[in-house]
C-alpha cells in the first residue's frame, strides 16, 4: 500500500484503481469505500506539486479530444488538446475550486482555442456536409431511427449550424457533441443557466425552421415504412 | 426526437489515431510540468495518410533506425532488434534480452511491450507512473531482472538526465503466467536526487497492480 506524503489530503493517496476503464483515476483510501478525489482537490494540489496536474489530463483529454476531433478535424486536434491543457495548466492558480469538476473550465478553453482555427472549423462543417447520407430502406431493424433521421438531415443541419453566430454554435455543439449540461455549458461559456435556457430555445426553434419548419423527421421515416 | 438529438446523431467519429495524438500531447505538457519548454507541435500533415511527406518522413525514419541499431547495439548480437529513438529491444546470444532506454522516457509504452512480447516476455509498460504490486514479488526476480537497481521491495532506479540506461531479461527464467510490470514517472529533481524514476516487477499474470503519478516512499533513493 502506498503511503500519504506529507501535504496530501487526510487519508488519500493517489492512485490509480486497478482495475478502472482506460484513463479513469480514482483515489486509494486508506480504507474500503474512499471518497473519490474531486478535479478540484487535484487543481489545488497542482498548485504545489505541478506534476498533479497530470491526473487532470488523464481524466480528461479524451473528452476534450474527441470534440476537438470533432471540430476541427486530425490536423489540428492534437494541436488543440495540447494547447488546451497548456493553456489549462498555466492558469491552474486561478481555477475557481468551488468547481468539483473541471471538465466546463477544460471546454471554455478548448473552445478559445478552437476559435484560433475558424477556417479549418468551416472546412470541417463542408466536409461533415459532404459526407453521403445513408440510405433509408423499409427494413430499418435495429437500427436507430434517429440515427438515419439525422443521417438523412445532415447536409440540412451542417447548414443551419453554419448558419448561427459562434458563440450560438458552441453553445449548441457544447450540449449535442460534448453532452454538457445546461449549467456546465454556462460555466464553459461565461454565461448564466437562464441564458443558456433561453438561447437554446430560440436556437431550437431556428434550426426546426431551417429543416422545413414542420417535423422532417417524421417525414422521413413515413417514407421509410413504404418502401 | 428534437434538434439537439438530431445535432448529436451527426458528430463525427473519434479520431482512429487517438492513443498517438494523446501521448504527443501528454509529451508536451510534461515537459511544461517539468518546467522544461514544450517540444514544438508534430507536422499538421502527419495524420493525413498517403501523402508524399509520411513516405518521406518513414524512409528517413528507416535510415535513422539503422543508424540507431549501429550505434546503440554492439556487435554479436541478433539481427532483429526492435529500436526506436527512445528505446531498443535486442536479444542476445546468450538467450537474454537487451533494453536500453534513451532521452529518459520510455516513449510509445505500448510498442514497447509488443517489442518485448516479441521476445518472449510478456510485460505491462507504463510511463508516467510507478506501480506498486498487491503482495510481493515472485521470487524468481532476482533471475529474471539484470541490472544497475536499488533492490528494496522492488527494482528501482533512475534514468539519467542525459545518458542512456540498460538492463538486461533473461526470459527463459520467467515462470509461466508472470509478467514484468515496468513503469516510469515522469523526472524528478531534488536536493538529493535527479532523473526519471523507474521501476520493475516481476509479478504473476493475475496479481493486480497500483499505480500512482505521485512518487512512493518505497521509491525514494536516498544518500
């Protein structure tokens, strides 16, 4: 069993738990049922022992890279994440540790850094665009169908997202592709709850009319059954 | 179904090179955390493939490669070495198995262990971390692992800040079902104490490990 050093929390270690999926560390207690250590508890480590900072980007870069990824494309996702976590870890001292969970804070910059690449984000709205749609046959199976709905509405989608401010993308993109919830997305973004509410009704109702107003998935998978 | 639902059936896939671009990524912070300057990002075009520049980059790679080979890896030993800049695996006549570490980190951990499952040994590689075993070491140890390491509870050393570190396996001398567990945290600098710590184990096939990015007192080299 590994012991505490001196200036860690009562009672942690860190470690990783046997055992745990790829990239998810957990604390060792000294003792069966240990809490499990908050970003927080890390960052404010990290202020004394930088190498800390370390469990952060275990924890996370996957998240923040698949976004990335999904952003930009492979050129620039590594370029990204690295920056993102640079960036991250310069301004560990000023990380609010209120926040148990880091991951908003980690978006707020991804999304700064992403914004350096606003022409390689459009490339990469063309190419998701250009991509086939797949097509819809009678025998749908088990196949989800909002899968093919969104499959078939995508050229659609790409536009209307294309067709928003930046600031109402990331918002968009930070809930559908990151799956933030409306409180972490206002915190990524510097905004309230209730603005975050507000802004993604208005949004809802303006990619619903860049679709065709009425429901289009419906009336795809109307079409689907026929076949 | 609503218009989020229908943003999130279109994200695109993860990245399929998303273990490489995460370790060069966690290279470039380590060397912030080690206060070091963070090496310079990769070519844009290295995840593009079928272009001109990787063919090129992969025959000077070769090149280099056999430059290694001659230079790290005396004469007299196989003709199947498994070398990159950072690290080579050889087995020698003798039946033993040579790794030598270079640039104090055990870059591509996962090519690493294939190397040396190549060889016969399987081994779990780790770098960024020291693991300890649950229960002690198989007694066969001190066979298997050949080396310049502080014998406590494991095998520990450090890597030297700037000069290359070797030790030696004899896998004929590894029970069947064990592993070697080698693991690397990132260098530490103290007023006694420079270099990239690194441990060994040999451990049976199912003995869990712990491993943790924060250096353990068993791993202290002091005096």
């Amino acid at each position: 069993m590994l012991t505490r050093r001196a200036g860690y929390p009562a009672g942690l270690t860190w470690a990783e738990q046997p055992g745990a999926a790829a990239g998810e560390r957990v604390a060792a207690g000294t003792g069966a049922g240990a809490p499990q250590v908050t970003d927080a508890e890390i960052m404010a480590l990290s202020r004394r022992d930088s190498s800390s900072f370390g469990l952060i980007f275990e924890r996370h870069a996957d998240e923040i890279l698949r976004y990335a990824h999904a952003r930009l494309g492979p050129d620039l996702a590594e370029d990204v994440l690295a920056e993102t976590f640079l960036a991250a870890f310069r301004q560990r001292g000023r990380y609010d540790c209120a926040r148990a969970d880091a991951r908003p804070w980690l978006y707020g910059i991804a999304i700064r850094q992403i914004g350096r690449h606003r022409r390689a984000d459009l490339r990469s709205r063309r190419a998701l665009a250009r991509l086939p749609a797949e097509t819809v046959t009678g025998d749908i199976g088990d196949r989800s169908a909002d899968r093919v709905t969104a499959q078939q509405l995508r050229p659609c989608l790409v536009r209307a997202l294309s067709g928003l401010s930046r600031q109402d993308r990331e918002l968009l993109l930070l809930i559908a592709w990151a799956g933030l919830t409306y409180e972490e997305a206002a915190q990524a973004l510097g905004l309230t709850v209730s603005a975050v509410r507000s802004r993604l009704h208005r949004l809802r109702v303006q990619i619903r009319r860049a679709l065709g107003g009425a429901n289009p998935a419906a009336a795809i998978l109307e079409a689907a059954g026929d076949e | 179904m609503n218009e989020i639902t229908l943003l999130t059936e279109i994200q695109p896939p993860p990245p399929a090179q998303a273990a490489e671009i995460r370790q060069a990524a966690r290279a470039r912070l380590d060397a912030a955390m080690a206060g070091r300057r963070p090496p310079r990002r990769r070519a844009a075009a290295r995840y593009r493939p079928g272009r001109p520049v990787l063919a090129a980059a992969a025959a000077v790679a070769a090149v280099c490669t056999a430059l290694i080979v001659q230079i790290v890896l005396p004469a007299g030993q196989s003709a199947t070495p498994f070398v990159t800049a950072a690290w080579a695996v050889q087995r020698n006549a003798d039946g033993t198995v040579s790794i030598r570490i270079r640039g104090r980190a055990i870059a591509h951990p996962g090519r690493l262990e294939e190397a040396l499952a190549a060889d016969g040994i399987q081994a779990e590689v780790r770098y960024g971390v020291l693991c300890t075993p649950t229960g002690p070491v198989l007694p066969q140890q001190q066979a298997v692992v050949k080396g310049p390491f502080h014998v406590g509870p494991y095998y520990v050393t450090r890597l030297p800040l700037y000069d290359p570190f070797e030790w030696k396996i004899r896998p004929a001398a590894m029970p069947a079902g064990s592993r070697l567990v080698i693991s690397e945290l990132h260098p530490v600098r103290t007023a006694t104490e420079a270099g990239a710590p690194l441990a060994i184990e040999l451990v049976g096939d199912n003995q869990p490990v712990t491993c943790s990015a924060k250096l353990p007192d068993w791993a202290r080299l002091r005096g």
